[in-house]
C-alpha cells in the first residue's frame, strides 16, 4: 500500500480530525524508507537517546555529536511533516474533483472526509430510508452464539447448552429475522430446528459462516458488560454519520452543509 493510500484510509477511519503529527506517528516507518532511499539523505531516527549518544563518544565531543544529531533529527522530523502536507494537497486536489461525492477538508488544526455539500439531499434521503438500530440482550446475544456455531440445532438442544429456557429469546431472534427455521429433526418429538440468516451475515458484516470468530472470541463479547449489538440511542448515523431521523433540516452537517464522515 503506498503512502497516499495510507493517508487516505486514516482520515477516512477518524471520527475527530487527524492531525500531521498524528499521521507521521503511524506512517513513520514508510516516511523514513522514502528519506533513505534518496541520495545524500540521512536515515536518522526521530527521537534520539541522549545516553547511547554520549556513550559513543569521548566526553569532549559528547556535547557536539549530540547537538548535531538533534538538529539532523529535527530536520528529518520537518521534512516528515512536508511530506505528509505534500501528499494532503495531493488527497485534497483529487476529491475536489466532480467524480467524487467525498471532500477531505482542514478542520480545528486537522483534517476529516466529508460528504460535499451538494450532496445533501441524497444523503440525507438515503439516511431516511436505513433501518432502524437493533438491541440484543445478553441473553439473545448468547443464545444467537449458540444457534450461529451448533446449526442447525433444536431449542431443548439450546436450553441445555445455555441451562436456561431459551423458547422466549428464540421467538425474538426469529421476529429481528436473525435466525429461521430449518426443518425438523427426526428425532422423537421431532423438534423444531434453527439456523442463522442472511440478516445475520449482514448485520455482522460476514461474507459466510465460515468467517465467524472463534468461539472464545464471541464468548468475550458476551460476557462484556452491557453487552449490546448496533445499539445507538437516538437518531443513528451511517457511514457517513447521518442520522437516519434529523430533528432539524440542516442537523447532523456542519455550519458549511457538510456531513461528516464516520468509520464503525
């Protein structure tokens, strides 16, 4: 990946604006391999340690050595900081672009991906149109863990996995279309069988079941605290962080129309 295309995918994931020096710490190394790689250009590291220096050398050039290697190490920290400005003008000029609905502005001392202005009303019908958030229980979430690694299996199969009566958790998976029937299990009693959805794939953004975490991933989330799947209170934001039921014309953009960009 080059460093525009890192760049890029920062300010795109930042919910507050990002500022040069916060980019320069997280793409440091690939500014420093470009630095190296030009000719009569030093490859210092940022940051120099005061003691290595000196113990390097004899006490009377220890002074004069770590002089010189604190300016070198402000230079190459300056021409970082051009750098990364030279690329954000680059970013900048292509998304001023007409073929680009998105808009990387300065913000408070930083930058931030922004819809353009004159997009506002498709977002924001867009924003109308998304569905609404979903509220899982503790409980829900543990029983759709069960159903999402055991499928298909049966709600006594369920009940003794979880030791609790899960019929009333299985009803409201099933109305939030996250789980379905599939079949019965030939079995005595023949018993109900349920398996996942595509909902399911959706709402945690999997291409199949095969790209499910591992079971003492899901186990941590269900045993956090408060545990709770897409649960926003109020008007909930997309991806560009619109929210889906504006209480004023112009809320959720900034004094310019501009809304902002977020990364779940």
């Amino acid at each position: 990946m080059s460093l525009k295309a890192k760049i890029e995918a920062i300010i795109y994931a930042a919910e507050e604006p990002v500022t040069i020096d916060q980019i320069i710490a997280v793409v440091a190394d690939e500014i420093s391999t470009e630095h190296a790689s030009e000719p009569a250009e030093s490859s210092l590291p940022l940051e120099i340690n005061e003691s290595d220096s000196q113990a390097e050398v004899p006490a009377a050039e220890g002074d004069q050595t770590l002089a010189d290697a604190k300016q070198e190490a402000k230079e190459l920290r300056e021409r970082s900081r051009r750098r990364v400005r030279e690329v954000l003008e680059q970013l900048t000029a292509e998304y001023d672009s007409q073929d680009h609905g998105m808009e990387i502005r300065q913000v408070a001392g930083g930058y931030r991906m922004s819809t353009k202005p004159e997009h506002h009303d498709v977002v924001r019908s867009f924003a109308k149109s998304l569905k609404p958030p979903m509220r899982l229980s503790l409980q829900a979430l543990e029983t759709l863990a069960v159903v999402a690694y055991k499928q298909p299996v049966t709600a006594p199969e369920i009940s003794e996995i979880r030791g609790v009566d899960t019929s009333g958790v299985l009803g409201s998976l099933i109305s939030r279309k996250l789980i379905t029937t599939a079949g019965r299990k030939q079995v005595i009693g023949r018993p109900i069988l349920y398996k996942t959805t595509k909902d399911f794939l959706l709402r945690f953004g999997l291409k199949d079941l095969g790209e499910l975490p591992s079971i003492e991933e899901f186990e941590k989330l269900a045993a956090a605290e408060h545990s709770e799947l897409f649960v926003v209170p109020g008007p909930v934001g997309d991806a560009t962080g619109v929210p889906d039921v504006p209480t004023e014309a112009e809320e959720g953009t900034d004094a310019e129309g501009h809304y902002e960009d977020k990364a779940i």
